[in-house]
C-alpha cells in the first residue's frame, strides 16, 4: 500500500500570492493592535473618570481614583479651615437637617456633580424632605468631591463649598441650595459649577440666602477649606458610590432592578413610614 504526503497534491503559492498572504497577515496583525490600544484607553478612561457601575441594573456614581480635594489653588488649600455654622458630626463635617430627637437617622452620601443623585432627588427627594419634616427620622448629609478628581475640574468642591455658605446661613438655607443645586445641575462632563458666577446666580433662587456675606464668603473661597475637609471624611467612610442612603446603619435600595429611582411606597417601607 502507497501511503501518501499530507499536502503532497497542494498547489505551490506564486510570488504575487504570497505577497498578498504577508500583507493579508501584516493587516490583520495592524487590526489587532488597534484593537488592543482602543480596549486600552477604555481602561485608562475608566480610572480617570466618571464611571457608572452596573449592579443589577443600578446606576450610581463610583469612586475611581484617589482624591487630594485641592481644586481651587494651592492657596485656598492651605488656608485655615472656617467650620460654617450649623455644622454637626465629627470634625464639623457632617450637615444635619430635621429634629434632632428624631427617633431614626438617614445618612444620605452625595456628590453635587452626580447624575444618578439628580436622578433620585428629582423622583423622591420631596418624599424623604418631608418624612424628614414629619420627624420620622433626621437626614444626616456626607458630601463628596470624587468625581472633580475622575473627571476633573472644580464643580463639585466649588459647588460643596458654596453649600457650607449655604449652611452658615442656617440649615434650612442649606437645603434650599441643596435642591437648587441639584435642580440645576449641568451635565458632568461641563463642569458647570465650577464658575462661582453660576453658583452665585443659583443661591439668588433661594429667597433670602444671597447676602453679602454670602456672596463675600463664595467669591472668597472660605469654605474651601471645609469642604476639602467634608470631601476627605466620605473618603474616608467606606462608601465608594453615591447616591447611598443608610437607614440607622443599614443600607437602602434605591433603585429597582430597571435602574429606575423606587417607588414613594417602596422608599417609605424600607424606612418604616405609614
């Protein structure tokens, strides 16, 4: 029996053909690299900037970076720290709104720059306002500055500063902005809040807060300091997405599985509100 040569039958490429098999080759390698350098800038992108993360569906904004909190000049940054009025918590870092005997405490973890907050907020910031006001709980703030150190610029140290302004006028001035803010917000990758103007212009929708000193202590920067302060303390609380609400300790859904904001009924259950 002959036994026969693998390929023994195959037709032997000519020049021309091998050429277009080496370029057909050199093309496919180049395809590749592309490839490898687009995948590799979605990494980098991805820890430098705003990222959303996906978790069953939900959207919040997450910490990708480490944070100095220094936007606003070296200057500002050294300055001696100036506590607003109406400050709580430890080290003054915390704003606290509602009865101080409430019977429960939200914590509420927010950055000014972020979407997903403004998506909450416009749905069921009314609804935990008021359950706030009918004392079934007081709303401990923790303000962050993450997303100016992912995506740059100064909106959210800018607009946490001018919030503590805000504060020192009393807490309810504070919750006013709050939602104005948030009312208002620009679109993240603007860094619309990081012009004093447009921050200034907002708090005149705030009946009675755009006062002289208010206005001096904006386009001074006293609160900088603060707010590099506040923004250092949500670093360090463990919370690594906003918006995150805890009730007495215990983390909050707030979104459902379609990453819609929940219902006002569902919200009021996990709180324990009729």
């Amino acid at each position: 029996m002959s036994s026969t040569t693998p390929n023994a039958n195959k037709k032997k490429p000519t020049a021309a053909e091998q050429q277009a098999a080496r370029r057909e080759r050199l093309r496919q390698a180049q395809l590749a690299e592309e490839k490898q350098q687009r995948r590799n800038k979605i990494v980098i992108a991805g820890s430098a900037v705003f990222a959303l993360l996906l978790v069953g569906g939900i959207g919040a904004a997450v910490v990708t970076s480490g944070s100095d909190h220094k936007s606003g000049g070296s200057a500002a940054s050294s300055a001696p720290v100036v506590t607003p009025a109406n400050a709580s918590g430890p080290g003054g870092t915390v704003v606290t709104y509602g009865k101080a005997d409430a019977p429960h405490t939200l914590d509420v973890y927010e950055d000014f720059r972020c979407p997903i907050c403004k998506k909450f907020e416009t749905t069921n910031g009314p609804l935990v306002q008021q359950l706030a006001d009918a004392g079934d709980y007081k709303i401990n703030y923790h303000l962050a500055a993450f997303l100016d150190d992912n995506l740059g610029g100064k909106g959210s140290i800018n607009a946490l500063a001018a919030a503590g302004a805000a504060l020192n006028e009393g807490v309810d001035q504070f919750k006013k902005f709050h939602d104005e803010l948030y009312a208002n917000q620009p679109a993240e990758t603007t860094d619309g809040f990081g012009d004093t103007n447009k921050l200034l212009d907002l708090a005149g929708q705030v009946p009675g807060l755009k006062t002289d000193a208010f206005t001096s202590a904006v386009q001074g920067k006293t609160y900088l300091p603060w707010a590099q302060k506040v923004a250092a303390a949500f670093d360090d609380s463990g919370v690594t997405g906003t918006p995150t609400m805890k009730f007495d300790g215990k983390a909050l859904n707030l979104f459902d599985s379609a990453g819609n904001p929940v219902s006002a009924d569902d919200f009021k259950k996990q709180v324990g509100a009729q």
